[in-house]
C-alpha cells in the first residue's frame, strides 16, 4: 500500500505553483501586449500614448516581480521574459526616438541580461519600419539616424558571444541592419534623380 500524505502534499505544491504561473502568464501576456501597442503608437508619432502604454507595461512586470519575488522559479518563467523582452525593445525604441540615443539601464526593472540583449536585438527591426516610415515622408535626417543606430546596435552586439536564442535574435539585428543599409542606397538614388 502507497502512503500518499507526502504524494498529497506534492499536489498541492503543484496545484498552488500552476495557480501562481498562470497569473504571471496572465499579467506577463498584458505586459507584451501593452508593449506592442506602446511600439505602434510610436510608429504612428503618437509619443504620449506610447509613453502611457510603456508605464502601465511596466507597472505589470514590476507587479510580477513584486508579488512573486519569494518564488524564484516564477520569475523564470517564459512568459514573464517574453513580457519583459518585448518591453525592453519599446524602451529602448523610445529612449531612441526621445533622445537620439539608446541603450540605458531600464529603472525600476530587474532585467535579466539574455532578456535585455534580446530587446535590444529586436530594435533594428523597428528602426528599419521607422526609417521606411520616415523615407515615405522625406525626413531624410530620420533614415540616417535609424540606419546609424541600427549599425551601432549591430557593431557592438558583435562583442557577445551569442549561442542559441540569442544567436538568432542577433541574425535578426543583423538582417534589419542590412535592409536598413538597402533603404539608405535608395534613398541616396533617388535624391541624384
């Protein structure tokens, strides 16, 4: 006969833990869709619904950490990095659009590295649909913004040795970065014409 008060007990670990995870993919989810949206807005030159949206993402992911901060394995969770990444990348495209520059520490959030680096690697391809925005309306000084960054982005994730995720999130940089290179020989065709 099996004595099941400790396989008891493990089930109601279990149960609890699955409880607790599927709130953090809950909140996490928001977060990512929040971030998105915080993205778009900044895409359509709308920066104050865009900062808006970047506070309340960051409100959740702060939650998160708060709440669950004795439960470590939670914090680990995909979801939760997923939320986070996605949130870096609209930061950083902010800090960007704001200041001209990027690459800052984000305040008020434990970013974990590989998640940080992730966003950031993300960014090329938003400064490549901002630039193509941008040579839509001839703001030529926008392009090569975008494109200088991107390079920059590029030039100095090439110091990391990146393996698996982040080795394909790098070859996405890097792509971005090239098409963005692409956009700037059109763009210096056409004003010859």
């Amino acid at each position: 006969m099996i004595k099941k008060t400790y396989l008891n007990a493990l089930k109601k670990s279990l149960h609890t833990y699955a409880e607790k995870r599927r709130d953090v993919i809950k909140i996490s989810g928001d977060a990512l869709h929040l971030s998105k949206r915080a993205i778009f807005s900044m895409h359509r030159g709308d920066m104050k619904e865009a900062e808006t949206k970047l506070v309340e993402a960051k409100i959740l992911l702060q939650s998160i950490a708060m709440k669950f901060k004795k439960i470590p394995e939670l914090l680990t969770e995909g979801s939760y990095h997923a939320g986070m990444e996605e949130y870096v990348e609209a930061a950083l495209l902010h800090q960007f659009l704001k200041s001209g520059t990027l690459g800052e520490e984000l305040n008020g959030l434990d970013v974990p590295r590989d998640v940080f680096l992730a966003g950031l690697c993300d960014v090329p391809g938003e400064l490549y649909r901002y630039a193509i925005k941008a040579a839509t309306e001839h703001n030529l000084d926008m392009v090569n913004a975008c494109n200088t960054m991107a390079q920059d982005i590029v030039e100095s994730l090439t110091e990391f040795e990146f393996t698996k995720y982040l080795r394909t999130k790098f070859d996405q940089a890097k792509q971005a970065a090239n098409k963005l290179e692409f956009v700037m020989y059109e763009v210096s065709l056409r004003l010859k014409q």
